[in-house]
C-alpha cells in the first residue's frame, strides 16, 4: 500500500476519527497548544447561559437594526424638501436615520461576533512554526478535519437560537450593504414627462421644452441667496421674491466673453417688468440649474473673429450675430468645458485636456474629445431678450450606444 510523503496511507486517514485527524493536523503544522481552557467545564453552568443570551441580544439588536435600514431605505419619504415645505422634518430624517440603522446593524453583528469569541469559545493560545512549500494530502485532510473541530469546539452546532440569528443577521448585514446600490440602477430610456418620442433621460435636456411651444430664454445665473427677514415672530430666511435666474439682452455680454446660461422658461421668469416680490420661483431656477445637460456657454465672439467662423452644415442659422451658444457639457465624458480663451477662441475641458474651436462650430481640435460641442440655436425676442430657437439637434454630452452622431 503506498504511503503518502507523511507515512499516513489513504486507509490510515480513513480509520481515524475527526478529533485524532484534528490532532494529527495540529501535531504536522507544528503547532503547539501552550494553553487551553474550557469556559464552562460544569454542564448547565448559568454563566454560560448568561453569555449565550448576552450574544443573543447583540444579534437581536442586529437584525433589528438591519431590518429598520430597510424600511427606512424603501418606505421613508426621501424625495427633496425645502425649508418650510410640509413633510420637511420627515425628510430630515432620512439620511441620519439610514447612517443610524446601518451603523448598529454593523456594529451589533461585530459586538456578537466578539463576545462569543471572548465568552464561550474555549480560551486557547496555539503557537505555530512557520514552514515553506505547497500543502501535502495529509494536510488538506487534517485542515479539513481542524475546522471541523473548530466548528465543534465552538459549540454553535447546538445553539440553534444563536444559531439561527448569526445566519439572519449576516444575511441582513450584507442586504444594508448592498441594497444602497439599488440606488444606483436606473433606466436612462424610462420616458420622462415631456412625452415626447425619445424622452429618455439622456435623449433631452431642460432646452428640450422647447419642442412643448414654451419660451425658454438663457437665464444668466445671479448666485442669489435667500433673504433674512424680521418678523414679529422673529428672523427668518426666505426665498420669496429672489431671482436666481434672470433673462439676458445681447448688450449684456461683452465681446470676446463667455457666460453660462441656463433654461429659464418663459411661465418662472421674474425680473424686469415682470418681477413680482411675492412670488418663489427659487426652486425651480435652481431645478433648471443643476439639470444634468442644461448648462450653455453663451459666447459673444468679437466681430473680426465671427466674420472667420465655419458653419456647421445645417446650423447656418444657430446663431444670433456675434453670439454662439454650445453646450457646456463635454462630449468626452461630460465635465463642464468651462474654459474660453479669448485669444485663440479654443474653449477648454479640464479634465482631460480637450480643446474646442469656438469658430468652427465647437469642433473637437486638441484631445480625447472625438465629436463637436452641441450648438444650441438661439435669437432673440420681440422684447429684445436672448431665447432658445429650438432645441439641440443631437443629444448632449458623451456618447452612448444608442446615439448615431
Ligand atoms: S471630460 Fe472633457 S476632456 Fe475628458
């Protein structure tokens, strides 16, 4: 009968019992037990039933926590609210609360894990000499049978409630985990509210309105703020009558400057003739300005340098004079191209170093950026103010599979 290079034939190995293989494996890894006690060497001893339920209720708390960060995640109210709006304290809560329920699930599942190391599984202090090559058979059996041993030793075999809560609350633990990333997952050709043909999200833009008959003028951004006020019931912030995008006149700009413009529809404008203190048109400026691809760059060019501009077949007509308006989003994978140098009329990305000519309809003439900024065509109104006349003619920002330009 062969033997293997540790003298233990398949036979012997069969013949012996899980505690002697155990012992076998820990002899061959030269591993020395310097000391060993068992925690409860008298059956029924109520301290261990007292540890038992200790761990218990860290595992109880686990999986109650757990389960809250899932009914907090699915069920509570998470959509934005703004100061005084009703349901506001609600949706205060729902981030604190997520951060609350994840971290006590987390933290009771380790809580349980380390007082059942350090109150019921026997105290031991094992020493190894470390030793070099690939395992033999006689130790993958005996590892095998050691972890077995460790299984039995830990006494978890017959603790069905303990048991029971470590599977659940591990399970739970790693939904808390992983259910965030739900989050995540969106359809980007789920059809928006436009209800228009291709309103996936990633097909439109705020400018797309324009399809719908709305006036979208280029609201130029004022950074404004909300306002204190004093009241007999003390101060307080509102903001009520502030305009945080106002229309823009070609006199406006500059020549050879650029500003960023937003879509501001023609139903939230309140500025001018138009303003009235006692509306909120707040929220929805502030909706328009952090719409994913609306933000434009107005750009004035100056005379000597529009009589030199290259039309883009079939955008002869985009511009309004002197101004080009392009989409401020780049079209190598979408950070703001906020850079327009004057001098050479090259618009620049920095993230990665593209450059665009601002002459020849936003092209592509420096860097990773392989198609031209969308051009946005803009005229103005009978009054005189800068709007949309008409929506891009191809969807905004970095490629995807879908889109054939
Ligand atoms: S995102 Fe603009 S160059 Fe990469």
């Amino acid at each position: 009968m062969s033997k293997n290079e540790k003298n233990y034939s398949d036979k012997d190995l069969n013949g012996m019992s899980n505690g002697e293989l155990a012992r076998l494996g820990t002899e061959l890894d030269d591993v020395t037990v310097a000391y060993r006690k068992e925690r409860f060497p008298i059956d029924n001893d109520p301290a261990e039933k007292r540890a038992s339920r200790a761990v218990a209720l860290w595992l109880g708390i686990g999986v109650l926590s757990a389960i809250a960060f899932l009914g907090v995640y699915i069920a509570w109210p998470w959509q934005y609210k703004g100061l005084g709006d009703e349901g506001v304290t609600l949706y205060t809560f729902y981030t604190p609360l997520l951060g609350i329920t994840a971290g006590l699930a987390i933290l009771s599942l380790g809580f349980a894990v380390v007082l059942y190391v350090k109150t019921i599984i026997p105290e031991e202090i094992a020493v190894q000499r470390r030793h070099d090559g690939p395992s033999s058979e006689v130790d993958r059996r005996t590892i095998v049978a050691l972890l077995n041993d460790s299984w039995e030793t830990s006494t978890l075999g017959r603790r069905k409630v303990l048991q029971g809560l470590l599977g659940m609350s591990a399970v739970l633990v790693g939904l808390v985990i992983a259910a965030p990333l739900g989050g995540m997952i969106k359809n980007p050709w789920k059809a928006g509210k436009l209800g228009i043909q291709g309103d996936g999200t990633l097909w439109t833009s705020g400018w797309t309105l324009t399809e719908k008959g709305v006036k979208l003028y280029l609201g130029r951004d004022t950074g404004a703020l909300a306002v204190k006020h004093e009241t007999d019931a003390g101060e307080h912030y509102s903001t009520q009558g502030v305009t945080r995008l106002v229309r823009m006149r070609p006199e406006d700009l500059a020549a050879a400057a650029m500003e960023t413009v937003f879509p501001l529809p023609e139903e939230d404008v309140n500025d001018g003739d138009l303003y009235d203190p006692t509306r909120d048109v707040y929220e929805t400026h502030m909706h328009s300005i952090h719409g994913p691809r609306n933000a434009v760059m107005l750009i004035r060019l100056r005379s000597s340098d529009a009589a030199k501009v290259v039309e883009r077949v079939g955008q002869e007509d985009f511009h309004f004079g002197d101004y080009y308006a392009y989409s401020k989003i780049c079209t190598h994978i979408g950070c703001p191209t906020s850079l327009y140098e004057a001098q050479t009329n090259r618009i620049l990305c920095p993230c990665h170093q593209s450059q665009f000519d601002a002459l020849h309809y936003g092209k592509p003439v420096f860097g990773p950026a392989a198609r031209a900024l969308p051009q946005l065509p803009i005229t103005v109104d009978e009054d005189g103010y800068l709007v949309a006349a008409g929506n891009f003619v191809e969807p905004v920002g970095p490629a995807f599979w879908e889109r054939k330009s």
